[in-house]
C-alpha cells in the first residue's frame, strides 16, 4: 500500500504536536482488537479526524473489514484493496483523515518487518501503535508500543515519555 492509497489531503501531519482522542474512541479500537484476540486473531483499526492547527482532533474510530493472514506466524491483517477504497471513500466524504493505525499482537508488542514494510498509515507524522497481548487488558499508553513516521518514511519508536506528551485522551 502507498500513500496514494490514502486518497486523503496531502498535506502532512509532521507539524501536529498533540493528539485529543476521547475514551470512548479509544476503547471502542480498543474492544474490536479484544474481540478479534478471543477468536485468535490480530486486529487493526484506526483513529481518524482533523488537524487543526498543531492540534489533532480524533472524531471517530474507524474499523476496515478485514480477516487474519499470518503466512508464517508473522503478524498479518489483511485488508483487501476494496474494502481500503471504501475507508478512503468515507473519510474523504466525511473530511476526515487517519492519524493513528492500532494493531494487536498475540504477546509483545513490537513492529515486525510487515508492520514496517506494509502500513495503511504512511503519511509522515502518522502514528503506528501497536498493542501487546490481543488488548485483554485495559487500554494504556504505557503498554502500547508507538511509532511515528519520520519525514524519510523511517519509522521512529517514541519513548514512553514523547509518546504521553504527544498523546492527550480526554474524557468527551
Ligand atoms: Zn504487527
């Protein structure tokens, strides 16, 4: 998947300094991923909105249709080209834009050579969280792993602190 995929604005997402996503968007990726863990299953969605200024507005939370891969117990998720069409059609209807791709791996959480090689999110300044142990446990920051795309396409690990600066999850 390119960038072309996004199908979004071009306009990059390097300036945004901080990122508001409520809880209950939070917890909704949150539960899906959970949901797809019970059935022994990685999972991956995204928190989507609007930059506004250096800010970044999550408004929803949005879940591609998508099924389990894993060629070689790899982590996989596959989301086929039709069903990543659709998301760029309702995003684009609805002006809204990714900032964050959320996926869960079985134990530890880390970004394999396909989560490096193979991201829906490929716009600089978008984030890849990845969460440990299928989500059974609640949502913390402190146990995702966060990665943010560098301006070379590079993906840089942020520390636990950068990513809690970056990351505000309010209560509305
Ligand atoms: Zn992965």
């Amino acid at each position: 998947m390119t960038a072309a995929d996004q199908g979004n604005d071009p306009e990059g997402l390097e300036s945004i300094q901080s990122i508001r996503v409520p809880w209950e968007i939070v917890n909704d990726v949150h539960a899906f991923l959970r949901q797809s863990g019970r059935r022994g299953h990685e999972g991956v969605g995204f928190w989507v909105g609007e930059p506004v200024g250096t800010q970044f507005e999550v408004r929803a939370a949005y879940i591609p249709k998508q099924h389990a891969g894993g060629l070689d117990g790899g982590c996989l998720v596959l989301i086929e080209g039709d069903e990543l069409f659709a998301m760029n059609v309702w995003l684009h209807s609805h002006r809204m834009t990714i900032i964050a791709q959320l996926h869960s791996h079985p134990a530890a959480a880390y970004h394999s050579d396909t989560d490096e090689d193979f991201p829906v999110m490929t716009r600089e300044g978008g984030l890849s969280i990845v969460i440990p142990d299928y989500a059974a446990s609640e949502f913390s920051l402190g146990a995702a792993v966060v990665y943010r795309m560098r301006p070379d396409a590079q993906w840089q690990k942020l520390s636990a602190l950068e990513a809690a600066t970056l990351i505000d999850i309010t209560e509305e």
